[in-house]
C-alpha cells in the first residue's frame, strides 16, 4: 500500500474496502502505526524503538503499614511513556478495519490474527464491537499455529485492548510451558510481562518462565531485563533468588546503557520481591545522582518509593530527587506520584521543612483526585515526618470520611495510626472508621488488628463491638503476631478498660510469654503493665518479666514507670487472692523477712530501687488543675476541711482531694476529660479504674468526679458543693458532718512532704457558748422540719408540730454536740443575742399553741400592702413546699444565705418583724379563694430573732458591710455568693416538681 497518510489509506478502505480479504485488513492495519508516526505533531522518534521497548512503570501502590517494617506494594498496570497520535482519520480508519475484520474473522491465520492485534496494542485503540473478545476465540481454535513470537504479539496485544480472556491466557501459558525453549529473550520478556500485566499468574509457567530466563540471561537486552524483572515483580517471585541474582548480574553490567524508566522499574521489581541488590543502588546513586533531569516524575517517585521500601538511604541522593521535584513545580505530580514519594520520605525518615510545607499545600490542592490508599499514604507520611498541621489533617480525614468504604484493611488501619501519631481526634471518622472495620475484619492480619487497637487507645475511642471482632480475629492469628503487635494490643485493651476475661486473654498472654525473650525494652514495659493492668499476672509471668528486665541494658524512665506500676498492681492482686487487705499483706511480710519475697514479689535489683525513687518522685510531682481548684472551692464553700495532693501512707499515690469522716479517709479523685474516652464522657479508661482500685486496697472510700458529672451538679459552685456533699454522704454507710476533718496518717505510714495545700472553711463570728450555740441550732433545726439533715436533731420528733418537740429538746438538753463552727446558728449570724434555752422554749411552745405557721417555722405578714402571690403562681401548699425547699438549701453546711432570702422574694414571702413587739405575727397565704389568716402571740425574744432576721434580709438587698464573709474583706456580695431569680426559679420549680 502506497498511501502516505491515514486520510489517504482510509479512503482507499472506504472504495476497496468490501473486496479486501484477511491478507488486505491485517496489512492496512499494519500500516496504521507508521503512518500515525509520520503525522504532524509526533516527537521525533516516538514509538520508534518498537513494541518491545516501551516501558512500564509503576501507576500505583499498596499503602504500607507503620513500621517496622513497611510491606511491599504491588504494582498496576504499567503506562507506555508517550502515546502514538491519531488524528480523526486514523481513529475513522481503524473502526472500518475492525468491522471488516469482524466479518471474515474466520479466515484469518494465526499470523494475521497476531499482526491484527499488535496494531491496535501499539496505538493502545481498543475497537468496537467487541472485536477482542472475537479475536481471542479466533486465536483459540487456532493456538496449535501460533509460533511463539506470534504468541507474544498476540498476549502483549491485549494489555492494551484492555481485555483479560482467562481461557486465552491458560492456553498460553500451556504453551509458553511446553515450548519456553524456543522463545527468544525478547519474546519471553513480552510474554511474561503481558501476563504480569493482565494479572494471569501461573505457578507452573512463572517457575518455567524463570528458569529459562535465568539460562539465556546475557542474551537479554536492556529493555528485555527492565520488563522480565518488572513481570517477576509484578508476580511476586520471592522464592527464586537464583534467578533475581542471574538477571540483575546482568543488569549491573549494562546499566549504563539503561534508560531512566528501565532503572526505575527495576528498583521497583527488587522492592515488589524484597530482593535488596545494594551494589546495584550504589550504582543507580552514582549514576543517575547528577542526571535526575532525564527522569520523569513517575520514575522519581518510584525511585524513592523502591529505595524506601529496601530500607537504602543515601541523604544526599534523596535530597537531590525531592530538590528536583520542586524545581520542576509539585503541580505536576499526580496524586498517586504525590503519595508515593511522601511515603518514601517518611519511610527513610528524610525529613526537609521546606518540602512537607510545599508538598501538604500540593495535598491540599489535589485531595479531591487522590484516592482512598492515596489518603491513607499521605497522612500515614505526614504524620511520620512529625508534620502535624491541624488545617491538612482536618482535610484528610474529611477526604477519608468521604471515601471509606474505599479502604482496605491496611488503609484503614494506616489511616488509623495517621491521626493517632498526629493526635487528630476525629469522632466522625473513627465512628466511621470502626463500622467498616468491623465489616473487612476477616481480612485483618495480625498488624493492622494491633494497629487499629492501639490508634483507637491512643485517641481513647470506645467502642467494644470493635474491639470484640478485632481480638477475635487477632487470637486466630496469634501464631503469626509479632512482638509488637501482642504488645500493642494487650496495652491498647488495659488502656481502654475493655473487659477481657482471662479465657478470651489466655492464647494472646500465652504467646506473649513465648515472645518475652525478643521484646525490645517499650514492648516489654507496655505487656507487663498490661497484664499487671488486667489483673493476669501471675507468679511464673512476673518471673519472666523481672528476667527479661534485669537483661535489658537500659530502661527508659516511662519503661521504669510501667514496671513499678505492674508490681503494685500485682501486690494489690496478691492481697485479694488472700482475703487480706494489703496493709495485712505488707505487716504479714514484714514480720517474716524470709518469706517477703514469696508473700510479695519484687522487682530485680537496682531495678527495683531505681523505679521505687521516680515513682515516688512522680507522686509528689503533682500539677493542681483548675478543676481540681474548682471541685476544692465547692467543698470548702460546703463547709468542708479538706487537704489537695495528700499522698498516701506509702508514698505511692496522691490523692486529689483527701479528708476523713468518722476515721474513714475519703479521696476525691478530680477526673478532667482525659480520664475518659473521647466519644463516651462517662466511660472510664483503665489507668483511671485501676487507680481507684489501688486507692480502695490502701483503705480510701474514692469518690470519682468526672468533667461530665460536675457539669451536670448545677450551675454554681454553691449548688455543686452541696451536690457533691450529698454524693460524698449517699456512698457511705455511716457518716456525720461533726467528724469531718483532713485524713490521719496510720502509725506505720512514712515520712510524708505535706499536702500542696489544707484547705478549711472561712471561720464563722465567734458564739457566745458552745452550748447556747447547740441549742439554738437544734431548735431552728426541728422549726424547719430539717432533722433528717442534721444528726443532732434526729432524735427529735418530727412527725407532729415541731415546735413543743424542740423545746421539750431544749429544756431537757437533748442532743449532740455539732461540730464547732458548722452550727447553722453561727452561720445565719444569730449567736450572741443573749437567748437562753427556757427563753426560747418559751417562745417556740407558745408559737406552737394556737399559731398557724408555714412547715418551715416562717412567718409572713400581712400588712400595709406587703401580700403578694407567688410569682410562679402556685398553690399554698406549693408555696409552703418551696419555703422549705429554701430553708433546707440554707441548713446544709455551707448552704448559701443569700440563696434562700432571694428565693422568697421571688415567691412573694417576705420576713417581717412589727415595730410593737406585742403585735401578734401573722400568717398570709393568698390563694384563688381570698386570704387566710390566724395570729398568735410570741414573746419578745422570738420577735428579737424575727427582727434579726429581717435585718439580714434588708443587710442582703443593700450590700451592707456586716454581709462581707470573715477575713474575705468588705464590699457587695461576689459573683459567686449571688444567684440570679432564674436561677432561683429553677431551683423552686426542681423543688416543686
């Protein structure tokens, strides 16, 4: 055929077309290639090498997981460098070719057939029609005519057309086995890299393929080496090193004919097998250092990628390709290369400030376009390299969040490690996250189980349905977990507080064990106080552990930390196992020195020692929240003595916020949100569980206040002291208020440091006797109904009209003695008026005859126009109830004055006292059906209290000095002694509910 031009040869298709026979349709295909060569446009010398020079580079790569050490990735499909052009004519031409094709299919000849197809594999044109699929069929009733380089066209063909037809690709690998001899090196190589490419794998033929290549290697030539090695790669010959050293024997020695790509995808088929040729990275250093030029940013990426996973670092020489990626403009880095060279940075550890800031803008610029591995890649690097921006990290989890169900197990559980190194807690992700895991955890290995646990540790995400599958699909490949893996996952499992039974735990503790001889000194550290941490430890483990430990020739003071805890925590076990507290197990110990070591095993000397000082050192070393200040503030506003940071009698803790009822020591643990996990406010890790446990075996009642609790205790720290008194007093069995006091040292407890501070109520104005001050309380305390609150009053008799029951209490001198300066007298301010016991038995006996009181002893007048209803618009007895609500606010110790004289002014109550102390007090209740009244006489000592109280009251609204608490200065009352009538509200409404 003449024709010069595709035009030309089309038109001649168009007119002589239908008289074209097999012979006529496979020449004009033929010719196609070289006349698509020959249009304008072309580079000169495109495609000239022929179709057994292209070269194939690596498209993509598996993400590794964390090292150590990272797995190798497999390859896709490989990418000519330069595609041939064809122009409307050509692609007009080739459809009429294939559909004449189509038509007299069944005349051609196994050559034709091969030619047909080469052409359209040479201008990568995949025809319509399903002409591939017609020509495989073809070329299988044919195969016993095909001769090997017609095979190798024909297979090769295919890569491009895009068509994988297993029953062409068995008949061929058949026989590429019975006739592999006859193959010359340049058919094999383009046999055996169609198969890799189609991803046909065949044992037999590969090990048959491989060996022959091994034979006629100093035949190859370098393209030939660059896609035989690139093939076996692809296909994962690990087992055959025979042949990789045959092949890259050769390879040394003509690479400086190679060209870039051909030396980038043979770094990449050592890295696909694992096959470390360090002579030959020497030579690619050396080679190529000064010639980066010549790569294209694939071969760049792949380059590094390919040294990164063979663990080879030469600076300099990385240095050099990340300068040249910059200096050609990241932009033109494709996501996929972007990803790859990221990983291999990080895998080396090369860190470049100037590049992670250019290559996460690059990120941010293109994380639309990466894929879900891509993601996972990138951020797995980022975080590596220590390169924790907020505004990339919080982009590639929104990318991952929009792409999971994309991921696979090692993406996932990469992607997971990412964002815990980083410390970038992400709820929605890791909610997302954890379901998807949950669905591919069949397809976990051991390293992405321990990987997952351990990044959901780290961000202290709950969520045991997880946790559940990924044990179970750990346990069944705990023959193949390495030490880390067991020793991140038994960490992750104690840190998380996840119920493990010792059934569910044996096979991963058991293997522990077998593993203890080769753990490095975190992984050691990490198992034993994990298993110490889920109460596992026995006397055959902790044996093992001091071994290994007393062999190890450093320890890092956290390493050292871990193990002194594991052996308290495996003392406080040993003391339950025995039914003994553990004071009894260290006086039994004590007093039979031969036997200490039995009764309470020790860590090894000096390790022992060494640990005992930095643990104690670290208990003493305490920082005192500005929660923890708060919690404090409330209880000392409760009228509660208390001490911050007392440590223990053994020095070994400190308690956040210590005291003592009835010789019971009481801690308060103040719990911020790091105690808890980051998606369950009220779920508690296992450090904090354990914690409390330790505390309970050295004799404290342990009150746990979360973030979250105090949060919910009320909106003032005057509601929340009380609140928690009312926890404090609820949790023991017997408890009063008048032994509260800071917590007593046990007469064998060590020299301790004090507290880092004692804190005590504000001292109340002093009263004028003890005894007076006592009386007056019990009887104010009977008037209100409030017995139950007091222990004072609890002999009194509150089921009747309270008042003769509080002055037969008074003048028989019933009752105990309260605390000094807790007395709910001393705290209104009443002590000193001069009212004895008979005057104010008198008083209440009388106000008790015929008087018509509200339940809390208060009486309202009704005068001059001072009855209002209850702003909140309820019934008398609603009333009655709320003024007893208030009064019971201000009786608890430390109750807030100022709480209960403005909750009657927001229910219209007001304290009056007449001018004519010999008026009657009365009694207004205003209702729908009209006012109530009734009076009764009381005597001047009763109005003199009354008066009292009213002066207060108009103390309170007016910011008199006297109202300024003792020693705290004078002035109008703070922000945190006022309440505001929403507040108060609020309070009556909860009280009236």
């Amino acid at each position: 055929m003449a024709c010069r031009t595709t035009e030309e040869l089309l038109a001649l298709v168009q007119h002589r077309g239908a008289y074209f026979d097999y012979f006529n349709i496979s020449t004009a295909l033929a010719r196609v290639p070289k006349l698509a060569l020959m249009c304008p446009g072309v580079p000169a010398g495109a495609g000239q090498t022929g179709f057994y020079h292209h070269t194939h580079g690596v498209a993509g790569a598996l993400s590794p997981p964390p090292p150590p050490p990272p797995s190798v990735p497999a390859a896709a499909a490989a990418v000519l460098p330069g595609d041939v052009h064809l122009d409307a004519a050509g692609r007009s031409l080739l459809d009429h070719l294939a559909q004449l094709m189509m038509t007299q299919i069944n005349s051609f000849d196994a050559r034709g057939l091969a030619n047909s197809a080469w052409a359209f594999g040479k201008l990568k044109y995949v025809p319509s029609g399903g002409l591939p699929a017609v020509i495989a069929q073809a070329a299988l009733r044919r195969m016993s005519d095909f001769s090997p380089q017609n095979l190798s066209n024909l297979v090769w063909s295919f890569v491009y057309m895009h068509h994988a037809d297993e029953a062409l690709l068995s008949a061929a690998s058949r026989f590429v086995c019975a006739r592999v001899g006859e193959f010359k090196p340049q058919e094999l190589a383009n046999v055996v890299w169609a198969f890799a490419s189609l991803g046909h794998r065949e044992e037999t033929m590969l090990n048959v393929a491989a060996e022959q290549a091994q034979r006629i290697a100093p035949l190859f030539k370098e393209q030939e080496l660059s896609n035989m090695l690139w093939a076996l790669g692809k296909m994962s010959l690990r087992d055959r090193p025979d042949v990789l050293e045959a092949l890259m024997a050769e390879t040394r020695a003509k690479l400086p004919a190679f060209l870039p790509q051909g030396i980038s995808n043979v770094a990449w088929a050592l890295a696909s097998v694992g096959h470390a040729d360090v002579r030959f990275l020497d030579q690619v250093v050396a080679q190529c250092g000064k010639q980066l030029a010549a790569f294209d940013v694939q071969a760049l990426a792949n380059l590094v990628w390919a040294m990164a996973s063979l663990g080879y670092y030469k600076p300099h020489f990385v240095g050099a390709v990340v300068n040249e990626c910059l200096s050609r403009g990241l932009d033109r880095l494709s996501p996929q290369n972007l990803s790859n060279i990221l990983w291999g940075c990080a895998t080396l550890n090369h860190r470049d400030p100037r590049m992670l800031s250019a290559w996460a803008a690059q990120t941010l610029d293109k994380l639309a376009s990466f894929e879900p591995q891509g993601v996972s890649n990138t951020a797995w690097a980022f975080a590596r390299l220590g390169f924790h921006s907020p505004q990339l990290f919080q982009s590639l989890a929104a990318a991952a969040l929009h792409k999971i169900d994309g991921f696979t197990a090692q993406g996932l559980s990469n992607l997971a490690w990412a964002m815990a190194t980083a410390g970038h807690v992400q709820p929605r992700l890791f909610e997302a996250l954890a379901r998807h895991a949950i669905s591919l955890a069949p397809s976990f290995n051991a390293q992405n189980c321990s990987v997952t646990l351990w990044a959901c540790a780290t961000l202290r995400h709950h969520d045991d349905v997880l946790f559940d599958k990924l044990l179970e699909r750990l346990v069944a490949e705990v023959d193949s977990c390495e030490p880390q893996n067991v020793a991140n996952a038994l960490w992750a499992v104690a840190r998380m507080g996840y119920s493990l039974s010792r059934e569910r735990a044996a096979p991963l503790v058991c293997h522990a064990s077998r593993l203890l001889g080769r753990m490095n000194q975190q992984e050691l550290c990490n198992t034993m106080w994990a298993v110490a941490c889920l109460d596992l430890m026995d006397d055959v483990l902790f044996t093992a552990f001091c071994g290994c430990l007393q062999r190890l020739a450093d320890i890092s003071p956290e390493g050292m930390h871990q193990a002194y805890h594991a052996q308290l925590m495996y003392h406080s076990s040993l003391a339950r196992g025995a039914g003994l507290s553990l004071q009894q197990l260290q006086q039994l110990a004590a007093t039979s020195p031969s036997a200490s070591l039995g009764l309470l095993p020790r860590l090894p000397e000096p390790v022992r020692t060494v640990a005992a000082s930095m643990w104690t050192a670290s208990a003493r070393d305490v920082h005192v929240s500005r929660f923890h200040q708060e919690v404090s503030a409330a209880l000392a506003g409760a009228g509660v003595p208390h001490a911050m940071e007392w440590l223990t009698d053994d020095q070994n803790f400190s308690v956040d916020i210590g005291l003592q009822i009835n010789s019971k020591p009481v801690a308060v643990e103040v719990n911020g949100s790091h105690h808890y996990a980051s998606n369950a406010p009220h779920h508690a890790l296992g450090d904090t569980a354990v914690r409390r446990r330790m505390l309970e075996d050295r004799g404290w009642h342990v009150i746990d206040v979360g973030f979250a609790d105090w949060e919910g205790m009320g909106r003032t720290a005057m509601e929340r002291g009380s609140n928690l008194v009312g926890r404090i007093a609820t949790s023991l069995d017997d408890w009063d208020w008048r032994f509260v006091g800071l917590p007593q040292r046990g007469p064998l407890a060590l020299a301790t440091p004090p507290p880092a501070a004692v804190v005590a109520p504000a001292p109340p104005p002093p009263a004028a006797t003890a005894t007076l001050d006592v009386s007056l309380q019990q009887a104010l305390t009977a008037a209100m109904c409030l017995g139950q609150l007091f222990p004072s009053a609890q002999t009194l008799n509150m089921l009747g009209n309270p008042y003769p029951a509080a002055a037969t209490a008074i003048g028989t001198g019933r009752g105990i003695p309260a605390a000094t300066g807790n007395g709910l007298w001393a705290e209104l301010g009443l002590t000193g008026l001069g009212l004895g016991q008979q005057q104010l038995s008198a008083a209440l006996g009388a106000a008790g005859a015929g008087g018509s009181a509200l339940s809390s002893g208060t009486y309202v007048d009704r005068r001059h126009g001072l009855e209002r209803t209850s702003s909140l618009g309820v019934d008398a007895q609603s009333v009655q109830s709320a003024v007893d609500a208030a009064e019971a606010l201000c009786a608890l110790p430390g109750g807030n004055r100022l709480l209960a004289q403005q909750m009657y002014d927001v229910l219209g109550v007001r304290l009056s006292c007449p001018a004519d102390t010999s008026l009657a007090l009365t009694t207004t209740v205003v209702t729908g059906g009209g006012d109530h009244s009734s009076s009764s006489s009381a005597t001047g000592d009763l109005t003199a209290v009354m008066a009292h109280l009213t002066a207060l009251q108009d103390e309170f609204r007016s910011g008199s000095p006297s109202l300024c608490k003792s020693g705290s200065g004078c002035g109008s009352p703070s922000a945190e002694e006022l309440v505001s009538d929403d507040d108060l509200e609020r309070v009556v409404q909860y009280a009236l509910a």
